[in-house]
C-alpha cells in the first residue's frame, strides 16, 4: 500500500474553499470600488481578509475581539493606502455576498461593520492631523524676504507645548541653516512664543512685523 497521502485532503479542501470565498469577496468589492485606489486596497488585503474568512468559519456566529481586530485593520488598512469610504462601508456586505448561501448574523456584522468603519474614521483623522502638521513644517512655513530675513509663518494647529517646542526647534534649525539673523513672525500665539524662544537660541532675532533694520519709517516732519 503507498504511504503517499490523498491528492485532496480535507485540509487543502478548506483550504481551496477559503481561497474561492476570498477571491469572491475581493471580486465584490472590485465591482462597487469608488475609487482607483480601492482595488489596490482590495489586493493588498487578500492574506486579511483570509484570516476573517478563516475565524468565521471556526464560529460562524463569533463576535470574538480577534474577529472584530481584523475588521478594525481591514479598516485602517483602506484609510492608510487611500481607499475610500464607500469601500470602508461596503466590504461587510461583500464578504455577505461571498458566504451565500450561508448567512452571517446582524449579531456578526453589525459590529463588524462597526468595528471597520471606526477605525478607518480614526486612521482618516491622524492621517489629517499628520498632514497640517507636515504644511507647517519648515521650509513650507518659511519665505525669504531679502539677504539675511525671512518670514515665519507660525500656524502650527497644534497646541500642545511639547509638539510646540519640537517645531519651532526645527524651524530654527532650518533658520539658521539658511543664514537668516533676523526673522518676521506672525500666527497663534502659542506657536509664535515657542518660537521666539527656539530663534533666540539659536541667535536669530524677531523683528516687527513689516519692517527691517533699512526699512523703519521716517520721523515725522515738523510743520
């Protein structure tokens, strides 16, 4: 008798099954993208979406948190590679879609649906704070104005006074580097203080707004 297993065991059987209802899923979601960028999404998810395939089948009725873990990085997935929301909010229904005719509880993708669209609404907003952060980061915020000036715009929309201090040490950095000794600053005041106090350091000096050293107005004459 050979020792050779079967060409089909059971577990390459499951294996083929899960493979197939991946496939269909990702074919779901190919066919409501939004955006060109969602059926990048969609492939780069396959091994993911092989994985809630795989604990659904172990419990088809499962809320488990590793489950709903899954949806939550199926979620910040598509925000971080740029897939849009109507991506984020539809792909529960494609895996529906991919498992009939078996059914998935509202017990189930409920909270899935949930789970995947909160994290893709968190991940959008870090990736929009990060983005303000990165406009305001020197050399965007900082105009030449003549030979040794420049203009600081001092917008940083973060208040926190360690995130505060970090910038304006970089702006100074990239103050000094560009051989300014005098500098015009303008934005929220707790940016433009963390500021004067990083330029004073590094030994450039605030001027008014407006004017320069060779530039001051005229005394009035007498009439």
């Amino acid at each position: 008798m050979s020792d050779s297993p079967p060409a089909h065991s059971p577990a390459s059987g499951a294996d083929s099954e899960a493979a197939a209802l991946v496939d269909t899923w990702c074919k779901v979601d190919h066919d409501h993208a939004f955006l060109p960028a969602d059926h990048d999404v969609i492939e780069a998810t396959r091994p993911l979406r092989g994985l809630i395939l795989e604990a659904l089948f172990r419990d088809p009725g499962t809320t488990e948190r590793d489950l709903l873990h899954a949806f939550g990085a199926l979620g910040r997935i598509t925000a971080e590679r740029g897939g849009s929301p109507t991506l984020a909010a539809a792909s529960v229904d494609g895996i529906v879609a991919a498992l009939r005719p078996r059914e998935l509880a509202d017990e189930v993708t409920l909270p899935a649906r949930a789970a995947m669209v909160e994290s893709y609404v968190h991940a959008t907003g870090i990736q929009s704070r990060e983005e303000a952060r990165r406009a305001w980061a020197p050399p965007a915020c900082i105009v030449g104005v003549e030979d040794g000036l420049i203009a600081i715009a001092a917008g940083h929309p973060v208040d926190d006074a360690e995130a505060l201090a970090d910038w304006a040490s970089k702006v100074a950095h990239a103050a000094t580097l560009s051989g300014a000794r005098r500098a015009v600053v303008s934005g929220s005041e707790a940016a433009v203080q963390a500021l004067e106090e990083a330029l004073d350091l590094a030994g450039v000096a605030r001027v008014e707004r407006g004017l320069t050293a060779s530039k001051k107005p005229a005394p009035a004459r007498p009439r």
